[in-house]
C-alpha cells in the first residue's frame, strides 16, 4: 500500500496540463487549455483544462478529471498504479505502508531479534571465560580478548540443556500469542494438543 505522505506529494507535485500533454494534443485559450475530450467522441474540443485548478473537464459530457484520474482513464489502470507512474514521471520516491497484518509480524520479528540479542548477551559472560583460567601471563589479556571478540560478533554458546531458553519467550517480549512463539521456532505443539497454544521449548544441539 502506497504511504500517504507519497499520496500527498503526488497530488501536490502532478500538474494536469503536464500530464494532459502526454495523451492530447493541447490548444492555449486564454488562460486555460483545450483538447478533445478523452471521455467521449467529439470533433471539436469541448475538454478544458485549468492548470490553476489543477483539474481538467469536458463542457460536452460533464467528465472532470484531476491527474490521477487523467491516467487511470488513459492508461486503464487502477489507483495505486496511476500514483506510482505519475510518481516515476516526477521522479517522486514511493514510500509503502505496511498493512496491519503485515505490521503484526515486523513486530514480532522484531521482538524475536531482541530477545535473540539480549540472550546472546547473557551467554558472553558464561562461555569466553571457559578454559581460560589467567594463571599465565597472557591468560588474563586472552581472556579480554575473546570477550571483546564474542560482544563484537554478537555470539555465544548455548547451554546443553533447554534451561536457559525457557525463560526467552518472557524475556524477549513476544507478543503474548502462543502461535506466534511457534511461528517464531522457539515452541513446537505437543503431540496430540491438536496444534493448541502449549507448547515445549526445543532443545538446540
């Protein structure tokens, strides 16, 4: 869906008389333009155009038409499509606007990312310093290294057990949906629920 703000600008930037003159041959009378009327058959132009209303009518069948309207007729294409060509045409930059569905799931990606980040935060403490005991000379130096190196690269290891990922869900905010936590991967439905809400957490390998 196109954003509103892209809307606005096109009917603020589009000029009827710009885009009239890409279909029809226009004739300066006075202060306005005429042409033949896209809208019916005729032999003498009755269709004037006001470039200070920014609008377009036929005096002959009643047709008006601004310059979204314009191309839709003369492309034979839909709304969205007339703004994203008179968009082009102005070299106007066509901003999308998420739909609420759409939306929905950014955010729980979303929310998923966090949680994913703030976990591998809390792992970095626990597992650099696995092995490492500064007894030597370099142990403490290679130990400030391979933090650094960890929080760097935003990586971590995960326990042998599910236990630290129990608590992610809450952690991470996901929105309060169980679907969506098993759509996120982090839960799978216990056999014979039918699919439901519960959920056990997986055990990564």
């Amino acid at each position: 869906m196109i954003a509103r703000d892209t809307l606005l600008r096109v009917r603020e930037t589009a000029r009827i008389d710009e885009v009239a003159a890409g279909y029809l041959t226009l004739r300066r009378s006075g202060k306005d333009l005429v042409a033949l009327c896209p809208f019916h058959d005729e032999r003498h132009p009755s269709f004037r155009i006001s470039p200070a209303l920014n609008i377009g009518k036929c005096f002959s069948c009643g047709e008006a038409a601004d310059p979204i309207r314009l191309v839709r007729h003369m492309e034979g294409c839909g709304f969205e499509e007339a703004v994203r060509l008179l968009a082009r045409k102005y070299g106007i930059e066509v901003e999308e606007e998420r739909g609420t569905e759409e939306a929905g799931r950014h955010e729980a990606r979303q929310a998923i990312l966090r949680g994913n980040e703030a976990f591998a935060r809390s792992l970095l403490p626990y597992d650099p310093a696995e092995g490492i005991t500064g007894e030597d000379e370099n142990g403490e130096e290679d130990l400030r290294a391979l933090r650094e190196t960890f929080s760097h690269f935003g990586v971590g290891i995960c326990p042998t057990d599910a236990r630290g990922l129990q608590a992610l869900p809450e952690a991470a905010c996901l929105p309060g949906k169980d679907h969506r936590r098993a759509d996120s991967g982090l839960r799978r439905a216990v056999p014979g629920n039918g699919g439901g809400g519960n959920g056990q957490i997986r055990q990564l390998r």
